[in-house]
C-alpha cells in the first residue's frame, strides 16, 4: 500500500507528505488506532515516503526501497512486537543495539508494534533511545491506547491517531455511518438505531471506526451543503460531533465500547 491509497486520514497523509517533502522529518512517531487498523501498514506507508527517491513524501512502489519495505526485506527496518502479552526490557535492549549499527541506506528506522504493551522498564530503557537518537533514526511506535504509555515517552514523540481505513471497509463503514445519520434525521426510535449499527455491536473493535465515519458524514455535511444537508439545523450538527468526540473520551477512560456507543445512540439526535 502506498501512502496515497490510504483512505479516510487524508488531512493526516498531507500533512505528514508535506513534511516529508521538505525534509522535515522527526526522530519518533506515536501512531494510535483502534486494534482493527492496520497500523503497521499504515507505518511502512509512511517509511516508503519517507525513503522513496523517485515520488518522496508518497512512495512510488516501483523502486528498490518500495518494493524491499513492500516484501518486509528492506535491510534498515526493524520491527518490535510483543512477547506472549508485552514487549519486554531485553526486546527494548536489543533494538538499542541494533540501532547503534550504522544503516546500509539513509537511516535505521525501527517499527514497535503494541508500543502500549512495554513493560515499564522498557519504556524507560527506551527513553534513553528518543532522548539522544542516533542521526538519521526514526521510532514509529504503533498503539491502541497511549493512555498506556508515560508522559515521559508521550513528550518526546510527535502524536497521530489514525483513522479507520481499508480498501472496501472504508466505503462499507461509511455506508454504515451515513444510514444511521439518515435513521436519526427521520427520528427513527432506539430500537431502529440498534438495528443499524447491530454488526458495530456484535464487534467492538469497529466501534472507533464508526465513530469514525459517523463524524465524517456530520462534517462533510458542514463542508459541503448539499440537498440533505439542508435538512439539518448546523447546530445540531456540532452537537452531535461533539457527542461523538465525548464517546470517544469515555471509552479512552475505560467505558465499555458496546455501553458507550449505545449510550450515544440513545441521546444523539437528527
Ligand atoms: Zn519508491
């Protein structure tokens, strides 16, 4: 996947393309996302633009440095992940050495998956790594809740949430999103608004994409005013933009998905 075919975060790609561009690429990225993304796609997208010589900021997908990340051989990228429930101390210990090697290209650039899983001491080891980078290094670490990360690793990382994407679960999540939108306009009682969103309910691990989307459709209706959109008072709109955004805090706090999604069913209006 090349940074251009990633759907539903464009603001997010330009932005990190833009800056690419310009060479002005930071040592350490905290991507967040619900556990549906693929996050480390997402991530090896973005070290394509960040390496690409032909299309930089993009990835053409077609030179060597593409098609090596593409395959998972590129010689300069290193993944982390878990062990069993965590990534441990020595994990951490070992990526440090790893990257004191010099890169056979531009730049050593580790992927950490389940950033949120270190243990505390290997996000503390890792500390000493984001406070004195070796030239050239980016971190990219990939989490589902950096609530669980310290403040201290939180500091020293630039920070994206990722929204919901995927070649057809995009399109189909908004579809979703955008019926639910019409059931609430039309005043369609709870039980109808349930019946909606029943595959949402029956996996909470979409329950952030469909924020997600939900929150696209009340703000393309804000950016572009179309025949529907008329239909709707702008300061219902707001309001219920800013209902889902509290959804998502309540499940950041610990709230059950299912629970909090229903509970914003109930009160969000047409
Ligand atoms: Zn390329």
């Amino acid at each position: 996947m090349s940074f251009g075919q990633i759907q539903g975060n464009e603001k997010l790609v330009n932005r990190l393309s833009e800056a690419i561009k310009k060479g002005n690429v930071s040592h350490a990225y905290i991507f967040e996302g619900e556990a549906v993304l693929d996050k480390k796609a997402f991530a090896e997208a973005f070290v394509k633009a960040v390496l690409c010589e032909e299309e930089p900021g993009i990835g053409c997908g077609r030179c060597a440095s593409c098609r090596k990340i593409e395959h998972g051989n590129y010689e300069d990228l290193i993944y982390v992940q878990a062990d069993g429930s965590s990534i441990k101390d020595e994990a951490i210990e070992k990526l440090q050495e790893r990257l004191k090697t010099k890169p056979y290209g531009p730049r050593n650039i580790a992927v950490i998956s389940d950033a949120d899983t270190m243990t505390l001491r290997a996000q503390n080891r890792l500390l000493k790594t984001l406070e004195e980078p070796a030239e050239g290094t980016i971190l990219i670490l990939l989490s589902e809740n950096i609530e669980n990360l310290t403040q201290t690793i939180l500091s020293r990382c630039v920070k994206f949430r990722l929204n919901y994407f995927g070649q057809e679960s995009y399109e189909g999540m908004m579809e979703t999103a955008r019926a639910v939108a019409d059931l609430l306009l039309e005043g369609q009682p709870f039980y109808k608004r349930k019946e909606a969103i029943s595959e949402i309910m029956k996996d909470a691990g979409k329950t952030g994409a469909f924020l997600d989307a939900l929150e696209r459709v009340y703000r393309d209706l804000l950016i572009e005013p179309s025949e529907k959109g008329r239909l709707y008072k702008k300061s219902q709109i707001y309001k219920n933009v800013s209902m889902i955004e509290q959804t998502r805090r309540q499940i950041q706090r610990g709230v059950a998905k299912s629970y909090a999604l229903k509970d914003l069913m109930i009160k969000i209006g047409g």
